[in-house]
C-alpha cells in the first residue's frame, strides 16, 4: 500500500505585498526600478495563475545573479538591426524579463505598422515565463508568438545526451470574449516542477527523465541535482523516449526553437548559452496585426466561437470539462486576487532569508492558511 503524501503548508500573500517585496528585492540587488517592476509582475504573475515553479521561487536565482554580477545590472536593452519588420536586440547580459518586454512591445508596435514583424534577442538570461510576454502582445490586437532557448537539460530522441533547453512555446490572441493563450515546456516536464514537486513531497512520474546510465529514473532530488551539475540526468522531450508516443515530435519542436533563439537569432544554442560565464540566451517574438488579416471585431468574434466550440466538447468519463489553454490559469488568478497567492512556507521561509540578506521588509502573510 503506498504511503500517502503529506500536504506541504502553503502560506497566503497579498498580490500587491508579494509584488512590492519582489521588486524592492531586486532593487536592492541592484536593478534599476523598471526593470524590477516589470521582473515583479513576471515572477508573481506565474504565482497568480498556478505556475508556482516560474514564480518568486525563483526570486533567489535572480537576486543572487545581480549580487555577484552574473546578470549585468547597469546595462539597458539595446537594438543593434533594424531592417523595419525584423529586429535585434542586444539584452547585453541583463535581466532577460525587460530585454523580453522591450522586443515583445517593439513587436506589436511594428506589426499594427507593417503587419507582420519578427525581433529577436540575443545575449539574455532567463526570462519566466513565455505567456506573460505573448498575452502582453495579443492585448495590443496582434497575434504573437513567443519562444526561448534556455540551457541543456533535455535528450533529443535518440540521444541521452542534455543537448535542448525545455525550450517553451507561448502564444496568444485575443477574441470578442478575452484570450486564447498556450504556454508549456517542449519537453515532458520542466526542471522547475521537479523542485515544485520535490517541496510538495510529491512524486515524480517514469518516462520524464533518464540517469546518467540512460535509464527512466523516479528520483527527483537526483534528478534535479543532475540537471544543475550537468552530471548525465537528462528530462526527455514532449512523448518521452523514442518514438511508440511521438517524442520525435516533440524532439523536432524543440529543434525549430533551438534554430529561431539559436543561430537565426545570433544567440548561442543551448549547450554553450553560458560558455565563458557569460549569458547567451536567445528569445524570439512573432506578431501578425489582426487589422492585416481582416475585420478585426469579425475575427475577434469568429476566434471567440472556436473557444465555445472546444469547450462545448464532449467530456471524457472521468468528467472533466473540456477547457482551452489559458483557461485554468485564469480562474485561478482571478480567485488568488481575491484570497491572496498561495505560497509554500518553505519558500515563505526562503523569501525571509533573501529580506535578511539584503536588509528589507518580508512579505507580510494575510492569514496562516490558504483557503481550499
């Protein structure tokens, strides 16, 4: 019989508090105040809608990269081409959340002028994640499209060599009636929900990653500990290993955005993003201006009728409602901006740690439980 799994303690946050203490953290870091605004609103935004593994956990990562100047704090996003459609940007190894946002709204600007419009970035650090800066675009009447390579940690198939990042895809669009919105991992499982999962004392499924000998692995501290030594665990790509579940698919997926963050985007791929210490991430943005494909109220109204059409689906037995990406991710910001961000106390406890280190005010809790 298995043991069950004890629930860990989550903590509620106000949103407002959480945001204030994330920024004012990174400001004390060293970031310039726009920059640490527009980190806040990724990182908490993740927290808002379940991403938990994308949110102010990671705020330790980024702290510590301005402290010790492996993120450059003093530097601004800069583009170095501009041929009017196409764009490149030159994060210069700053904080890779305001490079993103400076190529996102370049984007959307030049499409509602041209169209269609494609920037790149090069030389960027890690960015959160992918559908806060697509959703940012479809709210200015574009489609978008939004992609980054990040450092090795999964298998093309065939391989049990980490040669991919887990490479996410983003993309948005809004409707007459709000927004469609896609964002995950081109690979089975991410390194963050790993730690997610290991602070949740939750297990970890075989066929999302492999040890250093090549074989399927359950063991999520190994696994995470492997990743970050980068010593032969590897997770694997969207269908898992070889091809009986199409994880060729999922491997070719990561491959188109290895190229456009990669070499098309002048970037490193992911085995050398950070050769020399030095960041080489790349991202990459694509935006079509709806007034170019036609009436934009008739197509707001048509993309709108496609989402009913989906989530009127039949259901499978279990009884789960059918839902359209994005969906869950909105019920649950909107109710978290009423009942304050769930946060696990163990990271509760490690944003305490990061006040201590720099000298600032922690979060003030709303109430010792969230409400389930």
């Amino acid at each position: 019989m298995t043991k069950p799994t004890r629930r860990a303690a989550r903590l509620s946050l106000g949103v407002t508090e959480l945001t204030r203490f994330t920024s004012e953290a990174l400001r004390v870091a060293g970031a310039r105040r726009s920059d640490a605004d527009v980190t806040a609103d990724v990182l908490v935004s993740a927290d808002l809608g379940g991403v938990e593994s994308h949110g102010v956990a990671r705020l330790r990562r980024y702290v510590e990269g301005l402290r010790h100047g492996d993120i450059d704090r003093n530097t601004k996003p800069e583009i170095v081409r501009d041929s009017g459609t196409v764009c490149v940007v030159d994060a210069h190894n700053g904080l890779g959340q305001p490079a993103l946002c400076t190529a996102v709204d370049l984007a959307a600007d030049r499409a509602k002028s041209h169209g269609t419009s494609v920037v790149v970035v090069r030389r960027s650090n890690h960015m959160g994640i992918a559908g806060w800066f697509a959703e940012r675009a479809a709210r200015m009447g574009v489609f978008a499209l939004v992609t980054t390579n990040a450092v090795p940690q999964v298998a093309p198939t065939g391989t049990r060599e980490a040669m991919f990042g887990t490479n996410p895809v983003s993309y948005a669009v809004p409707t007459s009636e709000g927004m469609i919105s896609f964002d995950a991992a081109t690979s089975v499982v991410s390194r963050g929900k790993l730690e997610q999962l290991g602070r949740l004392g939750q297990p970890m499924r075989l066929g999302w990653a492999l040890d250093p000998h090549g074989r399927a692995t359950s063991d999520i501290s190994g696994t995470v500990d492997g990743l970050i030594d980068r010593s032969g665990h590897v997770l694997l790509p969207l269908g898992g290993d070889g091809q009986e579940h199409g994880g060729h698919k999922g491997s070719g997926i990561a491959l188109l955005v290895e190229l456009l963050c990669g070499p098309l985007a002048g970037a490193r791929w992911s085995r050398h993003t950070y050769e020399g210490g030095e960041a080489g991430i790349g991202h990459f943005v694509f935006c079509v201006d709806l007034d170019a494909l036609g009436d934009p109220e008739d197509l707001g109204k048509q993309l709108a009728q496609l989402g009913t059409e989906v989530r009127a689906g039949h259901p499978v037995e279990d009884g789960s409602s059918p839902r359209l990406p994005g969906d869950r991710r909105q019920r649950l910001t909107e109710r978290r901006r009423v009942y304050g961000v769930p946060v696990l106390e163990s990271v509760v406890n490690e944003l305490k740690e990061i006040a201590d280190l720099l000298g600032i005010r922690p979060p003030a809790l709303l109430n010792q439980d969230y409400p389930r």
